[in-house]
C-alpha cells in the first residue's frame, strides 16, 4: 500500500500508538482493536500541522478552511482516473477479446453492449462506440466515472482469468462519451416527431434525467421537476468531485437536454401528495426519480454539537464550493457508515487536508457497501477504516458546544471496552431515506421505506411511474437508477401511445 | 553451442542471417553498423547502369498495414533502386568487403535487359572483392516500367538469358532473385537453373495498394494527390512466400537448386520455417525498418537456443528436413481423424470458439451446459477444422487430438482405419486409378 504523495500525513507518532498514549482514551490493544491503518511512518509534516502539534494538547475544536494551499486542493479534487489518451484507448481496447454473449454486458445493468462500443474505438469509429454506450445508457459518461465497475463488467471480464486483469471497460466507455460531448447529442440520436404528450419528472437525478431523455427521445415533451437550484441530482451534488471533475455532470445534463423537448423547473420540492396529484392533472404521466432525500440521524447523545453533519451535505457543500480551499475541515474527522458516500467523504476530508481521518464501520468488512476498490482507495488516501464499532456518543468539549471526540461501542464482542477516537467533525454516512410524509395520502404502496413498483416502474397507481433510489429492490447505483429510467420511459411511451 | 556458420552457394557468412537488397543496404554507413550488430551478410541495394542518376518521390516511399495498436503486420514500398552514383555504391563495396572478410557481401543488379549492359557491369562489381551477385528480377513498381525488375522476372526466356551472360561475363556466384508476381514460381526457377544460377532468392516484393484515405478518397500512400501500386512485404507475406520455396524444392527440374528464403523473417521462427522447407539462408528486411540492425542478435540467439535443444549442430542438420511434408491435396491421408479438445481448467470463458463454430463452421462447440456458460466440443459434430484452436486467445487450451487406429469416430460412427487411405483412391474419386 502507498502512500498518495500529496496528501498530508500526520506528524509525529504513528496515530494508533498516540491513542493508546492518550489517558482520554480505551482501546484494548492494536491487535484487537481491528483497525486496518495506512501506512503512517512516511511522513511529511505542514507547517500549520506540525505548529498544531507542538503547542501541546488542543483545547477547542479545530475546523478551519485553508489547510492546504489553494493549489494544492485543486489537484488533489481533479480527476483521479483521467481520460485516456487516444493510444492508450487504443491499445487498451485491443486486449478486448470480442466475446461471444460477453459476460460484461450481462454484468451491466443498462446491459450496454460493451464488446460492440470496444471494437468501435479499435475501429475509430467513436461516434458509433459512444451511440452504442449511449443509447443503452444516456448517462454512460457518469456511469464510466461513478460506477463500481470492479464488481460489475469488469469483474467478469474474461481478461481477468487470462491476465488477472480486466479490459479497463469504464475507462474506454469514459473515452468514447467523452469523444462525443463536443458535438450536439442530435449528432447521434434522432428525436422522434412530437407526440404531443407530456409528461412530469420529479427529480433531476440520474432515473429523471435517463428517463426524460428516452421519453424526450421518442417524441414526448417533459418537465423535470427538482427541489434543488441544478439539476443532477446526485451526480450535482453527491459524487465526489474527483470523480466527476470539471462540472461534468452540468455539462452532461445540458448535451442530453439538447435531444429537445425538456424543460426544467428548479426549486420545485416534493412536499405533499396533493402536489403529485397536480402533477397527474397536468401531465399525461408522472415519473418519480426523487432519490432519498432525508438524511437519517443516529438518535444518540450529544449529536446537534456543532461538528456533527451529515455526509451528504459535506459532499454537497464542496461539489457546490467555488473555492474548495475556503470550505472548513476539522483537523480530525471521523466518518461513520461503510458505503461509498462514507469513502467519498472520508477521502475528500482528507483531501482538503484533514489531519487524521477514521472511516468507522458497525460490521465487518464483508458488509461494507464500499467496493473493494473504493476501500483501497481510502487506505491509499490515508484514512483508517475501523469495523465493528458503533456509535454511542458525540462527546463535547468543555464549552459544551463543540465536538471533542466519538464514542464506539464494540459490536463483536471482542471488548466490553469503548473506543473514543478524538474528532473535530463527525460525517453521517450511515444511508438515506426516502421522505415518506410527502408521500403521505398518495396511494403508493411503500416497501421497506422505499416506493414499490413492478420491473418497468409501475407503482400500480396509473400514469404513475417511479425508479433510482427511490424505488424499493435496489442497490442504490447510479447505473440501476438509469435503467430504471430507460425501463419506465419505455413502459411509459407503450402507455402513452397506446402500444 | 550450434554453430551457425553459413555457406550458400559458395559464399561463407558467420550466421545465415543477410540484410536483403533494399534501403537499410544502400551505404556503406548502414551496413558498417549492420556488420557491428552481427548480421552475417548483405545484398547491397540494387545497383543500376552508369548514367543520370536515380530520381525517387519526393512524398512518402513506405506504407504498412498495422493492427490498431500499431503493430506491423504488412509493408510496402515504391523506393526505386540506389539513387546514388554508381562509382560510389562500387568504392564503398569495396571498402566495406575489405573491413569485414568473413562477411557475404553480394551486389544486387538491375541494368536494361542487353547482353552489352550486362557485360559492363559485372567486371566492375567483381574488382570491388564482392562475394556475389543478385539479379534483381523482381522490384514490381518504377523499374518494371522501364523494362526492368518484375518485368524480366515475369518472362522466363529473359531470366534465362541474363543468367546466362552473367555466368559467361563473370566468375562470381550468381544468385537471381525471383519475383512472387507470376502464376507458377517453378517456372522463373527452372529458367533461372538453366541459365545457370547459382541459387535463387525469394520472394521479392507482392504488388499490393495499402488503402485509401478516407478523408480524400485517395489511395495511400500517395504522393502529390496521386499512388502507385507498391512491393508488399513483411510479415503477412511470409506464407506465400513459404509455398513458393517448398515449390521449388519439391519441383523435379529445380530441387537442390540453393534457396535464399526471403519475406517477413522478423525472428528465428521464421528462419526456422524457410531452412526446413530447404532453404540454405534467409535475408532479411522489414524487421530491421522497424526495429533496427540489433533484432540480428535475437534471431541469431533463438535459433542457436533452438537448435541447442534439438541437437542441432548446424543448419545443416535440419535444413529441408519439413520438404518432405510437403505435398498435394490428394496424397493427404483421408482417414487420418482428429477433435478439438478444450482444456477447462486453462479456459477463460470468451466463448470465440463456440461463435466461430457456431456461425461459420459446424455447431459442434457448446454454449452452455446444465444452464451454465461452458464450451465444450460436440465429438459427433467436430471435424477437426481447427478453427476454433486458431481463434482461441489462450495458447494450448483448445488442441485437436489425433484419434487412435480403431477408435470410433463419434461423428461418423466408424471406427479409424489403421491404413492411411487418400483421394487417389477414394470411391468418390472419379478419376481414381482403379485396381489391375
């Protein structure tokens, strides 16, 4: 494991060595106290750290913007897998190896038909590779820089029980779409004669995008309604920003809009369900793309101590932030939750140059919804990951406004002993939630806190559509909420028309 | 350690390996450095007639035929023969033979097809101290225009005839080049055998157009707007050219006739493959345009490490070993059977193999098997094409395996015969000669 060269280590003794040093503290050893640590030895110390360091024990909370140079933020929140050169896509799209029934586009779950786009690249022909991603996945570009494609495509690829390497499937499918941006979206796909149909989407997210372009595509006019100022939805506001670098997912949203026939109403908040019944009123059919919008708390002692956020709203803040630099971190960040909006906080805390960062998990590492490459990508940033602690106490500083450290509680028995890790800033990463007043009195069947729905949307109430998160089955993937986009806009053109 | 010592038609080199006549041999500067990287020897590039000199294009001179990520599979070219002074490329050969003795150094030649032309020009190549000559009768693009190149090697009578004056106006070893641009190679052969060559050398180069812009709609490479066909070579043209050297060998009139294999040798596999099919050395070219005169050192060190593990003490030992072969459709063994086998565990699952099978050939590779991806061969449909080893991306998974005398074959039902049987005799056979 490496250390990433521009990131900041802490100074001093390796991290674990100073908890256990610390008499606040209560951990049983480090052989039981299953933490999972960077490498902490190589370390490069800042001016600003090391001064924090040397003037003894902190006495207040330490959250402040600036810890790393302007610069410095900069590149560390620029793409982390850059495009590739056409050479590289070249070379790389020769290891494909055309397979007959290709496991990869089975493993998809827009079932893009990757062997086809991989051969166009070969071919130079990078229109046709970007029509054939595109027009199984309009959202091809997010989906080649945020999906796990370690555990979809790219781990069946056959290259991977050749060469113990899979083709860089997300990468090559970054290439091509990327290829293509510069042209009008009407360059690859034709809209279809208006139907005059109209139709509502709530939510501006990947399902409502995905799924108002396919309906916009065949020839009905949509509106996508979003509560927030932009449109994208999680691809605006919930990646992280080196993932989708240089306002891509602005740039994405306006390419597909360009298909003709979207509007879209910003500042528009699902609120109460009489609302979707003016929505239904108005419009020939209704899709819900409305994410999970409610950010859960954990319901324990100490938690509206100034410090304690979600994760989300972290996130959201800094993909909004013109001046990343400007933007507040806590010198010490404990992030609680094992799924990759946990990593992507973590690493971004980290990136904009907090000083130690802890990724703690409730369960063992086989639970965590992070991929195997995400939670190698924290370590490398230099976040600790912890398993099986749980939270039991945001504990304040002596002012009693301020966060000073979290308490854990072990969930596997190794230990009736708690863990206390000092923290500046405590992320709730712990999932969200679909709001389920506003849904109130709709006549939606709600599964699991999530809106049930058949395989094409359908939630049984007509006319009334709904996919992503929102919609209850699903693993929370950008890539799932776009085909339950692309299905429900094709049930939804069968219904419209009559076919 | 083999020992790699080399003597084709009289004429010694420390390896078989020579650059062929073509522009890494056009001075004494390349070949100098040729000699430094260990090549066993050279054919200069062609020289022409005294006279005006030599005039080229001005635009590109090389195509090639590449796989996306820009590996070389085919070359072509229309660079004329030396444009540079004769007198000069004649002193040069000279000081370069003088530099290297124990190194072949042969002279390709190309004058008008006169006996005066000829008999000018042979004295003054045997005074520079060179081994040999090569009669260039197979540059297909410019000379052949003029009358020269392709176009003598097209006409036997002509190959015949210039053999002929070279023996009689000069002592050096003769070799003539043979171009691969006619229908039947035994015939070039045979005419040059009767004008008294020394050996042949083959193939030279493959008439070939690279493509076309599809910008500009223009052929390419093309020059000022306008192409003209090349001489293609490298790699892809070395099975021709494989065929055309056992087609000698075999042929009554030319066998022993000395062979100097030539087309696509890039490593000692390839050398390998024109010496068991009879030729005495191989020359080389497009390998050394791609990646310079130092590839010498591997060929010459993988085929000494072949023939170390073979046993090999020289060229010798297995030169024309894989002639006998080598023969036509009729004598092959009709009840000789073989069956792809597919190794499992090495794999990998792209199913190439069943696609290929399935569309193109004889349905007798699976798909799945208990609901599962999984590629197996159908025995009872299998015909031993040996297609599916060829398309498969894994070395050594899929094999055809020859069945055992008395084995039943599961597509035919019968059981192999122990006897070979060929079409000579086949019931099928109309023209079967039948028993007394």
């Amino acid at each position: 494991m490496v250390m990433h060269p521009d990131t900041p280590s802490a100074p001093g003794p390796p991290m674990e060595q100073r908890f256990m040093s610390s008499d606040t503290l209560s951990v049983t050893s480090s052989a039981t106290s299953s933490v999972t640590s960077p490498v902490t030895s190589s370390v490069t110390s800042s001016p600003t750290s090391a001064a924090a360091a040397a003037s003894g024990p902190q006495t207040g909370s330490d959250i402040r913007p600036g810890r790393r140079s302007a610069a410095q933020i900069a590149e560390a929140l620029s793409d982390s897998a850059p495009r590739l050169t056409a050479t590289q896509a070249l070379v790389e799209a020769e290891r494909c190896l055309y397979c007959f029934d290709a496991p990869c586009m089975h493993a998809c779950p827009t079932g893009i038909d990757v062997p086809s786009f991989i051969r166009r690249i070969a071919d130079h022909n990078l229109r046709g590779a970007a029509r054939a991603i595109l027009s199984a996945n309009p959202l091809g570009g997010t989906c080649a820089r945020a999906c796990p494609t370690e555990v979809l495509c790219e781990q069946v690829c056959v290259k991977v029980a050749q060469e113990d390497r899979p083709v860089a499937i997300g990468r090559l499918q970054r290439f091509a779409t990327d290829a293509v941006m510069d042209q009008p979206v009407t360059a690859l796909f034709t809209r279809a004669a208006p139907t005059g149909k109209r139709v509502a989407v709530v939510g501006a997210g990947p399902a409502g995008l995905t799924c108002a372009f396919e309906l916009a595509k065949r020839g009905h006019s949509v509106v996508i309604h979003d509560a927030l100022q932009r449109g994208g939805g999680l691809n605006e506001y919930g990646l992280a920003s080196y993932k989708m670098a240089g306002g891509f997912a602005q740039a994405e949203m306006q390419w597909l809009m360009g298909i003709g026939g979207i509007s879209l109403q910003t500042g528009w908040r699902l609120m109460v369900a009489p609302q979707l019944d003016m929505l239904r009123d108005a419009f020939d059919a209704v899709f819900l793309g409305l994410g999970l919008a409610r950010t859960p708390r954990l319901g324990i002692a100490g938690e509206d101590l100034a410090g304690v956020r979600d994760a989300v709203s972290f996130i959201a803040e800094l993909r909004q932030a013109v001046s990343p630099a400007a933007l507040p971190v806590g010198r010490r960040v404990v992030v609680i939750g094992g799924g990759m909006t946990a990593v992507d906080a973590a690493v971004q805390s980290r990136l904009l140059g907090a000083e130690e960062v802890h990724l703690v998990y409730r369960r063992g590492p086989a639970q965590m919804s992070a991929s195997g490459d995400e939670i190698e990508w924290a370590l490398k940033n230099g976040v600790h990951i912890h398993h099986h602690l749980a939270p039991v106490e945001f504990i304040a500083h002596a002012d009693g406004q301020a966060l000073q450290a979290v308490r854990f509680a072990r969930t596997d028995g190794t230990s009736a002993e708690d863990v206390t890790l000092p923290a500046d800033t405590a992320l709730r990463a712990i999932g969200q939630q679909l709001d389920l007043m506003a849904l109130e009195g709709s006549g939606l069947r709600i599964e699991g806190g999530r809106i049930q729905a058949d395989a094409e949307g359908g939630t049984g109430v007509p006319g009334l559509y709904v996919g992503g998160d929102a919609r209850a089955g699903g693993r929370d993937l950008t890539v799932e909420a776009v085909e339950d986009g692309k299905r429900a806009a094709i049930a939804m053109h069968a219904e419209l028309t009559g076919r | 350690m083999a020992d790699l010592r080399n003597t084709f038609a009289g004429i010694r080199s420390p390896n078989p390996f020579w650059l062929a006549s073509a522009p890494p041999t056009d001075k004494a500067y390349n070949i100098h450095r040729a000699f430094e990287a260990g090549w066993g020897g050279v054919v200069w590039k062609t020289l022409g007639e005294d006279g005006p000199p030599i005039v080229n294009v001005n635009g590109p001179r090389y195509g090639a035929l590449l796989t996306p990520d820009r590996r070389l599979l085919g070359f072509n070219n229309i660079e004329l023969i030396t444009d540079r002074p004769l007198q000069l490329n004649l002193d040069e050969v000279r000081e370069v033979k003088r530099a290297w003795p124990d190194r072949a150094v042969v002279v390709s030649l190309m004058v008008p097809c006169t006996e005066a032309a000829w008999k000018a020009i042979l004295p003054r190549v045997e005074d520079t101290g060179a081994d040999g000559v090569e009669l260039n009768f197979g540059c297909p693009h410019g000379m052949s225009e003029r009358g020269m190149g392709a176009a003598v090697g097209q006409v036997p009578e002509y190959i015949e005839m210039v053999t002929r004056w070279c023996k009689q106006y000069s002592r050096m070893p003769v070799i003539v080049k043979l171009t691969p641009n006619i229908t039947d190679i035994r015939v070039p052969a045979a005419a040059a055998k009767r004008g008294g060559a020394d050996a042949v050398s083959l193939i030279n180069t493959i008439t070939s157009i690279m493509g076309v812009d599809p910008a500009t709609l223009t052929m390419s490479p093309s020059t000022g707007g306008r192409g003209s066909h090349g001489g293609y070579c490298g790699p892809a043209v070395k099975p021709i050219a494989l065929n055309m050297v056992a087609a000698i060998g075999r042929a009554p009139e030319t066998a022993g006739l000395p062979i100097s294999g030539i087309g696509g040798v890039g490593n000692w596999r390839d050398a390998l493959d024109y010496i068991a099919l009879g030729a005495g050395n191989v020359q080389v070219c497009t390998a050394a345009m791609v990646y310079g005169f130092k590839i010498v050192q591997e060929m010459v060190d993988g085929l000494s490490d072949y023939m170390d593990s073979m046993g090999f003490a020289t060229t010798a030992d297995f030169q024309g070993r894989a002639l006998p072969t080598v023969t036509e459709w009729q004598h092959l063994n009709l009840n000789a059977v073989s069956k792809a086998v597919i190794a499992q565990d090495l794999c990998i699952g792209c199913g190439r193999c069943h696609i290929a099978c399935e569309d193109t050939s004889h349905q007798a590779i699976t798909a799945t098997k208990d609901g599962k991806r999984h590629f197996e061969v159908i025995e009872a449909e299998c015909v031993g094409c040996n297609l599916c080893v060829v398309v498969c991306p894994v070395p050594e998974c899929i094999t055809l395996r020859t069945l055992d005398a008395g084995e039943v074959d599961a597509r035919t039902r019968q059981p192999v015969a122990a006897e070979a049987a060929d079409w000579t005799g086949h019931p099928n056979n109309p023209m079967r000669a039948l028993p007394a």
